[in-house]
C-alpha cells in the first residue's frame, strides 16, 4: 500500500471541509493541502487500515463530497 493518499474534494461545499478538518483531529494526521486536495503521509498500518471508518464515523455521505486521488 502507498505512503501517502490523497483525498479530494469533490464539490465547494463546507461539508468536505468540515469532513476532512475532522478526519484530521480524529487521525492525528496533518495534511499538506494543493488546491482542493489534502495530501496525506501515513506512517504506520494502523493509520492505513482507519481511514474509510473514520470517514464514515464522520459523515456516512464523506463519498458525496470527497474521493480518494492517485499520485501523479
């Protein structure tokens, strides 16, 4: 599995803000944002294995505002 995901934000609304803000505070993990998207470094399995329940223990829509980017 990459070192590094990317979540994007899908539309302008304060709902992936507010999601992606959240994922933040729960994970410990600080993005590094570029434009609509937040880049994130994964240092541990752990940290891997959290992201889709954290998301949906979040907001069970996450997938209607954001989305996962591959590298490139």
């Amino acid at each position: 599995m990459a070192d590094q995901i990317i979540l994007q934000k899908l539309d302008g609304s304060a709902d992936a803000e507010r999601i992606l803000d959240e994922f933040e505070r729960r994970t410990g993990l600080a993005g590094d944002v570029q434009d609509d998207d937040r880049y994130y470094e994964l240092h541990d399995e752990e940290h891997r294995t959290q992201i889709v329940q954290t998301l949906t223990e979040i907001d069970a829509r996450w997938t209607d505002h954001l989305g996962f980017k591959l590298p490139g």
